[in-house]
C-alpha cells in the first residue's frame, strides 16, 4: 500500500503491525512512512523515533526520522538533516541515505551540498529516479534547463505516473515559456525603436532572423539534451502541463505577429507599430507575470 502511495490505506496495517509486534522497528518506520505522508506529522515523528529507539544501527530508521521531520515543515528541518548524516554513516554505500541527506541540505539552503549528495547517490546507483528528480529540480530552480531536461525525462520514463515528476516536468517548462517571453518581449522594443526611427527594411528583417535563430537554438539545446530513444515519448511527458501550454500558445502567437511585422514593407510596418507594440508588450508582461506566478506555485508544492 505504501508502495503504491495509498497512505491512508496503509494506516491501519501498519497500526496493526506495531501492536503484534511492539519490539519491531518495521512497523513504527512504516507507521510514520504513511502517517508523514497523510499528514499526522506529530505521529509520525514519534513513530520515527521508536523506530530509531528499537534499531538505532539501521540506516532505515534514520532516513524515516529524517522525512517524517521535514515533511512536518521548516521547524524540524536541522533535526532532519542530522538524521540524514545519522544514516549516511551507517550506509555510505546506500544512495537512498544520500538522497535524503541532499533533501535535508537543499530545504535548509547548501544547494552545493545538496548536489553533491545528490550525485553521490547517482554514483552508487545511476537508476535512482527520485535522486535524478532532486539533482534535476535544483537545475530548474538555478536556470540550468538543458541539465535538468535529461534527469528529469529518465525519472519519469521509471515511473510515468508520479505526480511529483510530472509536477517538475510541469516547472522546467515554465522555466522555458520564461524565457521565451523576455527574449519576444526584448524584439518587440528593438522592433518598435526600429520602426519608430524609421530605418530600413533590412534592419527589422535582420531582428527578426535573429530571434528565429535564438529561439530555434534553445529549443533544439534542450529537445538535445533528452535521452535517447524519448523524444517520441515527449508529447506523453508533457501530459499534465496543460495550465502552462496557454501561456506558450499565446506566446508563439504574439511572437509569430512580431516576425511578421518584422518583415513587413516600411509603409505598412510604420502604421502597425504603436498598436502592435503596445498591445504585444502588454500581453507580453501578462504572459510574463503569469508565468512568474505559476513556478512560485509550483516550486512552493514541490517543496
């Protein structure tokens, strides 16, 4: 049931548990497993510490420690981060106890650190979808898409179905739709002073290559950075971005009526440009805020 994330479900068993066997460290750690995650914080540390209390040389039991103080919010978090370390001396070799402890790093602000947890438990097991989640997510949040694109697209090829990549993936494609609107947003002023000046055709012809040419270039960067053999898996992947893909619609509307002025005769460009520009650039900081909303939303819930 744990497995399968029914936490409620997996409550009375685990209960059960622990009254047969009251001596046990596996029926506490799975009671606070299912209890962190439903959302008894309270009872699922101290259903972490009877399970530290009954096998205090189980790495298992500190890991549980560990997430159940950090899910229970920013108060327990440099308990849970001397937990994690707890864990890691007893399973250096264990990539799970390094994951936590690049979590319990991460929330308290040693991203450097983190990441270096977090590859560490790479190392040991290249396969571990949450660590390349974790190691990915910091990526995202430090602007480095491209890097995040292929840990990200392996997670969620080992498990389709978890809310959390899928959320991630959610959040790197904002990052992206981001920066497509401050490089549409800085044509539509080069293009407005353009036509405003009155220069020549090639001019606005010459910006309008050039954000073909920037834009192209990012995308094809991080389209390149997907893992072999999962482009075909793409549109799968961006199942669940529906709130963000309007934002990038609009975006490649706006854009698409910037390149077209942009290659408009001088004539007919001068008699777009305040209505054109002034409606673009307000779209544009709609789009731009909207945009800025949604991954402070998302990056608040991944927390």
């Amino acid at each position: 049931l744990i497995d399968q994330g029914k936490w409620e479900a997996a409550i009375p068993p685990s209960r059960a548990l622990v009254q047969s066997a009251p001596h046990n460290e596996i029926g506490f750690r799975l009671l606070s497993i299912a209890l962190s995650h439903h959302g008894d914080h309270d009872e699922a540390i101290r259903a972490a510490r009877q399970a530290v209390a009954h096998a205090p040389t189980n790495w298992l039991t500190y890991t549980a420690l560990a997430n159940a103080l950090l899910l229970s919010g920013p108060g327990g978090r440099r308990e849970a981060l001397e937990a994690a370390r707890d864990g890691v001396r007893l399973a250096p070799n264990e990539s799970r106890t390094h994951n936590t402890l690049g979590l319990c790093l991460a929330r308290l602000g040693f991203v450097d650190e983190a990441r270096q947890a977090y590859e560490t438990a790479l190392a040991i097991n290249p396969e571990h979808a949450l660590a390349k989640n974790n190691l990915a997510s910091l990526n995202i949040n430090r602007g480095r898409i491209r890097h995040a694109v292929p840990l990200l697209s392996s997670a969620l090829a080992s498990d389709p179905q978890s809310g959390l990549f899928r959320s991630n993936f959610q959040l790197m494609v904002v990052h992206l739709i981001r920066r497509l609107w401050w490089i549409n947003l800085a044509l539509a002023i080069v293009l407005a002073g353009l036509v405003s000046l009155g220069a020549p055709w090639f001019a606005r012809a010459a910006s309008g290559v050039a954000l073909i040419a920037v834009e192209s270039a990012l995308v094809a960067r991080v389209v390149g950075a997907l893992p072999r053999g999962t482009l075909h898996r793409l549109p799968q992947m961006l199942r669940g971005t529906n709130r963000a893909l309007p934002q990038l619609v609009v975006l490649a509307i706006v854009g698409a009526a910037f390149i077209a002025l942009a290659f408009l005769p001088s004539d007919q460009a001068a008699g777009l440009d305040g209505p054109v520009a002034s409606i673009g650039v307000e779209v544009f900081i709609g789009v731009g805020i909207g945009s800025l909303v949604r991954a402070y939303r998302l990056q608040r819930r991944n927390r």
